[in-house]
C-alpha cells in the first residue's frame, strides 16, 4: 500500500512553514510566549490562507479539506511555537457547517472561516472530564462550569459539550459568562476557567458522533502539534551540537551524544506517519477512527515529551533559560500530552476499542 500526502497538502504546508518561520525567528518565539496571548499579526495572515476555512465544504464556502490536511497544519504550528487559534476555528467551521442548522451556518460559519471571531470548546469539567461520556452540563439554560478552556479569554463563541456527548453554540456576549484566567504551562494555548450561569445555549446537535468525532480529531491533531514541537526541539539540539565545542570538537562528534540524537530521531521520525494514518482513518476509514486516534495521542506524545526533555539534556545548561527557545517546544509537548486526556487512558481506551 502507497501512502503519502498529496501533492497540495505537501504545498500547503511548505507555504505555511515558510511563513511561520519569517515570523516567529527564535527570539519571536521567546518574545511571543512572553505575552501569552493571541499573536494578532499572525493571526491575520494565516487567515488570509484560508486555515479557518479548511474543513468547510466547498458549497459552503470552505476549501473541502480533510483532517490530514489540518494534522500537517497542526505540525507546523507546533513546530514553530504559533500563538494563534487556528485549529479551533477550523474545527468550529467544520461542525457548524456539518451539524448546525441554517440559522446556525448563517451567525456563525463566515466568521468562523474569516477568522473575525475566535471559537473555543469548552469540554472539559472539574475534575476531569475530557471525554464526552463524561461530561455531565445540562439544562436549557445551562448553569456550570468547564475548566481548560483553550482560548476561552478570547472567544466569541463557545462550543459546549454536553450530558450525552452533545454539543451547544453559547453566544460569547452572553452577561452569564464568567471568564478566569488559568495560568498555562504552555504560553501559546492560554487557558481559562468559563462559569455559565443560567446561559442561553443553541443546540448544535444531540448526535453522539458529532461528540466522538470532534474528540477523536482533537486527538489527532494534539499529536501532530506535539510531533512538529519536538522535532523543533531535536533540531535546535542537533544545531547546537554541531556549534558547541570542548576539547577543540563539536560536542555532537562525541559518542556518547551522537548515538542519543541518532535514537531520538530514530524514535520520533515513525511519529509522522502514525500521525498521518491516524487522520486519514478519521477521513476515510470510520472503523479505524477512535483506535488510531487514540494510539497516535497516546505514543506520539510521550515520544514527543521524551525528545524534547532530551534535547534540553543535550543543551547542558543554556537548555534551561528562559531566554533560549528550547523551553517553548518542550512546554508544547507536555501540553499535548495532558490535554483530552493523558496517554495512559487514551492506551486504555484503545485495548478496551481493539477488544483486549
């Protein structure tokens, strides 16, 4: 069996790496992890590429992408440490555009694609709760609380999940909406604490699968950015190696290091193609979907935590400061790791889908 990207899914993300790269130089990324918020320059640009817009269909407005397509955008978002909501309103324009009533397409899905709004998914519950046979909101009205909202400072829409694995559109002016700030390990993905209080919700759909599918591409998309981020972090320690000296010799001439950059990268470059088969499952092969979402998010992930700690090993001391960059990728990877779950109960999950 042959399996690669497409010819326009290897351009887009070459057009998208390039343009991150000219506008996140190292000291950008440093500099734009500081502020921890939405890198509003960016932002537009990426926009004006249409990302927002890339898993609404084409009659609808969008470009009729895939999810393998947004993992290869995710991996380079992750790879160049991008503070911006991208994958959000690209998930948000897919489910509206999929699930919401013509009413709902016509508020939402031109703002969504345009990116003049920000969405955020307001998922998880105190406690835990990823998963959306866990969450436990009801009420139309709704009253309570989501924890590890991504973006939830900023939105102007939430997508809530609700008791039963359904989903509800929350207009972000709402006067009900209370907003926390939670204080992020990752910079690039801020974080909040959304209290609803008797809050007016829009149905978007009671389908479980809608509930299951967004859980599985989040999934997905989670170890895509992981990916890009720690091979971002392999990177620059390869770089440093080969500029480093003692004893008159790049350190990376050294046995003991050279044989760790030859394992890490000889671990993580299976990484790609799991990713890349994961999303094409969650395209093209529904029976395969939860399983290889859930065995992506699981190894990649951990993979993706193991290299990048390496990589600060391999640095010595300057891998440690703020200053130098190395810290963003590997704050990226641990977050993709936690979020929707950790890769212990995506393996479990995964036995219990296979049948063990």
């Amino acid at each position: 069996m042959y399996f690669d990207l497409t010819d326009e899914q290897r351009a887009i993300g070459e057009e998208l790496s390039k343009l991150l790269r000219d506008r996140l130089p190292p000291d950008g990324v440093v500099s734009t992890f500081d502020k921890g918020d939405l890198d509003d320059a960016l932002w537009q640009s990426l926009n004006e590429m249409g990302l927002g817009a890339m898993m609404v269909p084409v009659e609808s407005g969008g470009l009729g992408l895939g999810l393998l397509t947004l993992a290869v955008v995710a991996d380079a978002l992750g790879e160049h440490g991008a503070t911006v909501p991208v994958i959000n309103n690209a998930l948000a324009g897919w489910l509206v555009s999929t699930f919401g009533t013509g009413a709902q397409r016509t508020a939402w899905l031109e703002s969504l694609q345009s990116g003049e709004i920000v969405a955020a998914f307001a998922l998880a519950e105190p406690g835990g709760g990823w998963q959306p046979e866990e969450w436990q909101a009801t009420g139309f009205p709704f009253t309570g609380t989501k924890t590890n909202v991504e973006w939830g400072q900023q939105a102007s829409l939430f997508i809530v999940g609700m008791a039963g694995g359904a989903l509800g559109l929350v207009d972000g002016r709402d006067p009900g909406i209370r907003r926390a700030m939670i204080s992020p390990l990752d910079r690039t993905r801020p974080l909040a604490a959304i209290d609803f209080d008797q809050v007016r919700v829009d149905l978007l759909t009671r389908d479980v699968e809608a509930g299951g599918l967004l859980r599985d591409a989040f999934l997905v998309l989670l170890a895509a950015d992981a990916r890009g981020a720690a091979d971002r972090a392999l990177s620059l320690a390869v770089g440093y190696a080969k500029e480093r000296t003692q004893f008159d010799r790049p350190i990376g001439a050294f046995q003991g290091l050279k044989h760790q950059m030859a394992n890490a990268a000889a671990e993580l470059e299976p990484c790609r193609p799991l990713v890349w088969y994961a999303a094409h499952a969650w395209d093209e092969i529904p029976d395969r979907r939860s399983y290889m979402a859930a065995l992506a998010k699981a190894h990649v992930t951990d993979m993706a935590v193991r290299t990048a700690r390496l990589a600060v090993e391999m640095h010595g001391g300057i891998g440690y400061t703020w200053e130098y960059p190395l810290h963003v990728f590997l704050k990226r990877a641990m977050f993709d790791r936690q979020a929707m779950g950790l890769p212990a109960a995506q393996r479990v999950r995964a036995a219990a889908l296979a049948g063990w």
